[in-house]
C-alpha cells in the first residue's frame, strides 16, 4: 500500500504525516510512506484544502487532522 499525505508543510501537515507514521508502525500495516509538499502535484489530486491522505492513488481524507482511529479504519480498509 502506498500511502501519501498531501499538504505545503503547515503544522497541520506535519502532525497529520506523523499520526499516519505513528499509525503504521504501532499496526505493522505494510505500507509506504510519502509526502507531497508540490502544490501542482497537490492539485494534481482535485482538493482544494490540505492536509489530505491518499492511500494507492485514492484521496481518502482531506481538510482536517483526523484522529488515530479515523487513520487506522483508512489504512485497514486496504490492506
């Protein structure tokens, strides 16, 4: 699984990249993680409001930090 967090470096971004790290190492879901801070790439997407998660090209949460558990019920619907 390749999950990627969307967002232009704001602190929103940062601690939505870290709760997803957190998540997928206390889980051990098997999953890649990247960070696109490319407001064209970003675009690229179709949101319009960061921070936002994609997981395998599929934007699953955007405009807000989600809790641990939202993450968690993203990530295990994939793997």
């Amino acid at each position: 699984m390749e999950v990627i967090v969307l967002g232009t470096g704001c602190a929103k971004c940062k601690n939505v990249y870290s709760a997803v790290e957190k998540v997928i190492a206390e889980t051990g879901i098997q999953a890649t993680l990247k960070k696109e801070e490319d407001i064209v790439k970003i675009m690229s997407y179709n949101i319009m409001a960061t921070p936002a998660i994609v997981v395998d090209g599929v934007v699953k949460i955007k405009g807000y930090v989600p809790s641990e558990a939202e993450i968690k019920k993203v990530l295990s619907l994939n793997s």
